[in-house]
C-alpha cells in the first residue's frame, strides 16, 4: 500500500501498465477485506472475496448480499 512506481513495475515483469493496475486494485481490495473491523458472516467474506476477485458482477454482489442481511435480521 505504498507509492511506487506501476511502470516500473510492469517493465520489470514484463507486464503492461493496465495489467499491473489491475492486479494491484485486486489486491488492494483483498487487503481491505481480510483488515475489515467489524464481524462479518462467512457468506458476507466469501462474496467481498468474489467481488474482489471480480467474479461476480457488483449488481449481483449488492443483491445478494441484502438479501443475506434480511434474512438475517428476520432469523433475529
């Protein structure tokens, strides 16, 4: 999570710039997800994980996951 710079980075690897933002974006997210403070369910973890992953479209994400949150607050 530090400056520096892609470039470089793709050059050395012998990447494309994209490729390199990309992959980093992916990771960034990862890393947001596993420092997450608040409890979340294992469901709730492997969807962010999905999303993060990029394989599931953020429309279905957000669907998904209220509908979690409902039958959560129902089971309550």
């Amino acid at each position: 999570m530090h400056s520096g710079s892609l470039k470089k980075v793709a050059a050395e690897y012998s990447g494309s710039y994209p490729t390199v933002r990309l992959r980093l974006d992916r990771l960034i997210q990862k890393a947001e997800i596993l420092e997450e403070k608040r409890e979340l369910s294992a469901f709730e973890q492997t969807l962010r994980v999905l999303l993060a992953y990029q394989t599931i479209a953020p429309a279905a994400y957000q669907t998904l996951l209220e509908a979690h949150r409902k039958q959560i607050d129902t089971a309550a």
